[in-house]
C-alpha cells in the first residue's frame, strides 16, 4: 500500500496539491463567512475561494484579479440600474436585464476581466429582493464575498503546500521540448517513406497545446511576482524560442510532404537520422536541465551537426539540380532553411536555459522543503 500511494503522488504530485488546497480554501471561506454572519451561510464566499483557486499562486492571483474585478463592475453596474429603474413585474425585470446584461456581455468580449460582470449582475438584480436587500447593499455584500473568498484563496495558495508559477513555467517548457524530441525523427521520415499525414499533423497539434500551455503558465508567473516578491529570468524569451523551435518543426513537416528520389534518400538517410538523433537529445536534455535548474547541454555537437548538414544540403541541390523535380527540389531547399533556423533557435534555447538555471535562492530553497 505505501509503494502504491508513493507510486501515486509521484504521477499525480502537482494535481493532488491543488485537490489539498481547494479543500483547504473552501473549509477556511465557509468558517470565516460563519464567523461574519453573511446571507446564504457564506455561500458566494466559499464558492469564489474554490473557483479562483488555481495549480499556482500567480494562477490564484489572476484568477482573484479578475474575479473581484468583473464583480466589482457587475454589481456597481447592475446596482445603479436597480436603483433607477423599478423592476417589481416581470416585464420591468426583463427590461432592466437587458439593460444591464447587453453592456456587460460586450464588456466581457473585449476584456477578459469582465466576464463574471453580467453574471454577478444577475445576482444582483433578482437575487437581492429575495434576501431583503436593495440593489446597492447587495452590490456591495457581493463585492465584499468575493473579495474574501479571493484574498482566502490566495493566501491558502502561498501557505499550503505552495507551487509557484516558475517551477509550472519550467515543466511546462520541458514538456514542450520533449513533445518536439519525440516527434523530430518521425516527421524526418517522410523524405524516405510514406507517413500518415493526419498523424504529422496531430504531432504539430500537440507540440501547439504544449507551447501554449507554457505561454499561459508565463502569463501566471507575471501576476505572481507582486505576492512572492521573488526574482526570476525575464520569462518572455522562453516561451518565444519554443515557438519559434515549432515553427522550425512545421517547416521540416511540410518539406517532408513529397519523398526524395531513392538513389538521394540512400545517401542521405544516414546524415538525417544522425541529425534527428542529436536534436532530439539535445531538446530533451534542455528540457531535462531546465526542471534540474542546471547548465544546457554542450551545444558545440549540435550546432557541429546541423551546420555541416545544412551545408551539405546546399551543395546536393546545387549538384543534383537536374535529377530532381521542381517539387523535390523545394523539399530540399525548404529542409535547408528549417535546419538553417534551427540552428540559429537552438543557440537561443541554450541561454535561456542558461538563465533559469541561474534559480534565485527563495525559490530553490522553496522546492527543497517541498514533500517529495
């Protein structure tokens, strides 16, 4: 049973800490609105500390953000309505919803800040003569519940087995790479054999969904940093090499659309499944480095590697210009320029990984009191 459970948490680590925290959020919010005797025993208080809850503390800190931001301008919105316009019969009550609802709907499509306002405005409008409030006393009790419930999920977030956005940002980054190490070869294979193209494109989806949830992962650490106070690299340059990696990746997927002529693919099919092999251990191993905090991988070999590739591309479909048609031709040039840039976007993977590796104290301290 003890093998089991540590086999367990190893697999799910990050998830079972969220399912902790949420718990602790929600009993904290329920005993605290009990303490401030708030309407509907503290309910919208529980509910904002478990739904602003998030896997980080920066992913908490936005998610709060937003919430008391969009409520804020909800409830203020949709309690000065109520206030000016009666709305006692149903035909008032439709009218003055869609008084308040259309503004706050078009506010919540070009801000993602409000889009919890016309909810909250629901709210506020039918809930309030329920409970005996009128439309300000209600706008501001709501205010106020998620409020609390945001600062409990906050501070829950920092205290209770915290997880900071960084540490998402580097396993986000090397999930990435290793999603892009795994593929390489199989896209590469398409000069010398038919591939599933439906499958290759599957491939570039999935390296797609990895880089976003990194760019998401950065947009947390951004809003983490004015709670923890910590310093960190400038995330930005991490999330735009490995974008511009799989745009290097999407290149070489559609070089290998047509097959190289057999004669070509024999003699080359040695150097490519070299090169496949070396990027692919050297975007794993970055991966590896940046959830170690250590150095990247010499860079000499693959840099070696890709250039004496690339140049000997050139010299192939310079030498067999006329063997090969218009479209293997531009196989040949399109792999040259994906290599060429690959080359250039691999030296920028290895400083940013040189640059995280440079782990500010707090947080290694941090990690080191973590359970494993």
């Amino acid at each position: 049973m003890r093998k089991w459970f540590l086999t367990q948490w190893r697999a799910h680590r990050s998830q079972l800490r969220f399912c902790v925290r949420v718990t602790v959020a929600a009993i904290l919010a329920l005993l605290i609105a009990q303490f401030f005797t708030l309407p509907l025993h503290g309910l919208w208080v529980v509910l904002t500390a478990t739904v602003v809850s998030q896997m980080s503390v920066g992913g908490s800190v936005r998610a709060s953000v937003e919430y008391v931001v969009g409520t804020f301008g909800g409830a203020a919105y949709a309690g000065l309505i109520g206030l000016l316009i009666p709305h006692n019969a149903v035909a008032s009550q439709a009218g003055v919803l869609a008084i308040t609802i259309a503004p706050l709907a078009f506010a919540a499509a070009l801000n993602a800040n409000f889009r919890v306002a016309p909810f909250s405005a629901v709210l506020v409008l039918l809930i309030s003569a329920q409970l005996g409030e009128g439309p300000i006393e209600s706008a501001v009790i709501r205010l106020l519940e998620v409020a609390l419930g945001g600062a409990v999920a906050v501070i829950v977030s920092l205290l209770v087995i915290p997880v900071s956005a960084d540490r998402l940002v580097r396993e986000a980054a090397a999930a990435a790479l290793n999603e892009m190490a795994n593929d390489v070869s199989a896209i590469l294979a398409g000069l010398f054999q038919s591939v599933d193209r439906i499958e290759i494109a599957a491939m570039q989806n999935r390296i797609g969904s990895r880089v976003t949830a990194l760019q998401d992962a950065v947009a947390e650490m951004e809003s983490e940093r004015p709670v923890t106070f910590t310093a960190v690299p400038d995330p930005g340059p991490l999330p735009r090499t490995l974008l511009r990696l799989r745009h290097d990746i999407v290149i070489m997927g559609r070089a290998c659309a047509e097959q190289l002529p057999p004669q070509l693919g024999e003699e080359i099919r040695p150097r490519v499944d070299g090169v496949a092999e070396t990027v692919s251990n050297y975007l794993r191993g970055c991966g590896r480095a940046l959830t170690a905090r250590r150095a990247a991988p010499p860079l000499d070999p693959v840099q070696a590697v890709l250039g004496a590739f690339t140049s000997d591309l050139a010299a192939r479909r310079h030498d067999d210009l006329a063997q090969m048609s218009a479209g293997q031709l531009e196989t040949i040039f399109a792999l040259g320029f994906a290599f060429d840039q690959l080359q250039r976007d691999v030296t920028d993977l290895a400083r940013c990984v040189r640059d995280w590796a440079a782990a500010p104290k707090r947080a290694r301290l941090r990690e080191e009191v973590t359970p494993p």
